[in-house]
C-alpha cells in the first residue's frame, strides 16, 4: 500500500459487501475492487469532458453577450451622427471644452442665432452637454461625442 494507512472499516465493509454477493476469493475481491476503480475512473473522465464543454459553452455565452453590448453602445454612437450642422456643433463643444458658457455668451457673426440654438437643443437631446440654469456645460456623452463624430482625443 506504499506507506499509506489502510482505511480498516472500508476494507472491512468492502470484503462483507463482496462476499454477500458472492466474491469470496482473494482474487474475485480484487476484481471487484477493479472494475469499480474502473467504473470511477470512467466517471471522472466524463466530468472532466462535461468541464472541458461547460467551459467552451461559457465561450459561446460571452461571445453572444459582448456584440449585443457593443451594439448598445454602436447605436448611441450613430445617433450622434444624425445631429445636424457638425460645424456649428465643434464650435459649441469647442467653446465649452474650455470653459462653461453662459447661453447668452454665445456670440458668432458665423452663423445664426436660430442655427445656434438649434445645435444647442440637439446637443442638450444627445446629452453631450448638459444645461444648469442659463450655463451650458460637458453632458455625459460629451467625451464619446468628440471622440466618435469630431474624431478629438
């Protein structure tokens, strides 16, 4: 038994169980003991294998999972994309990345003043900025905004 202890109640239990099924030698014993480490074995293979699959199921499942995130997110991006006047929008952002800006403080002989609050409300809709009384500030899209449409940082 190489230096192991022998579990006597198991040896014990085994020889009384062999025996009321009718293994009464030595060697019909051992046979037993075989075909049964032989049936565990092939147990523990099979769980093996049912790992090896839960782990490639659990492949499948992320990748179904992450493209229905990145569509989430790929849609919010595309709405950016239907926001009219682009230019008068970098001007918008532009102004407010380097400071909040009073509503009124937005003065441009560029464009017009119903233009520019046009692209104002389409930014406040997209949440790319955000309004706090007449102060127009970074909304929570503004980043991914500048990122995405204006390809900024």
């Amino acid at each position: 038994m190489r230096g192991k202890k022998v579990d006597s109640q198991f040896l014990t239990d085994f020889i009384s169980s062999c025996i009321m099924k009718g293994n009464t030698t030595p060697d019909e014993m051992a046979k037993a003991a075989q075909k049964e480490i032989d049936s565990i074995n092939s147990e523990i293979k099979k769980v093996e294998d049912l790992k090896l699959r839960r782990s490639k199921l659990l492949d499948v499942i992320v990748t179904f999972r992450e493209p229905i995130k990145n569509n989430k997110e790929e849609a919010r991006i595309l709405t950016f994309f239907q926001i009219k006047n682009p230019h008068i929008c970098k001007f918008l952002t532009d102004l407010i990345k380097i400071a909040p800006l009073n509503r009124d403080e937005i003065i441009c002989p560029f464009f017009s003043s119903h233009d520019v609050n046009f692209c104002v409300k389409q930014l406040l809709e997209h949440r790319v900025i955000a309004k706090v009384g007449e102060t127009l500030l970074r909304g929570e899209t503004f980043d991914e905004y500048l990122r995405f449409v204006l390809q900024e940082g």
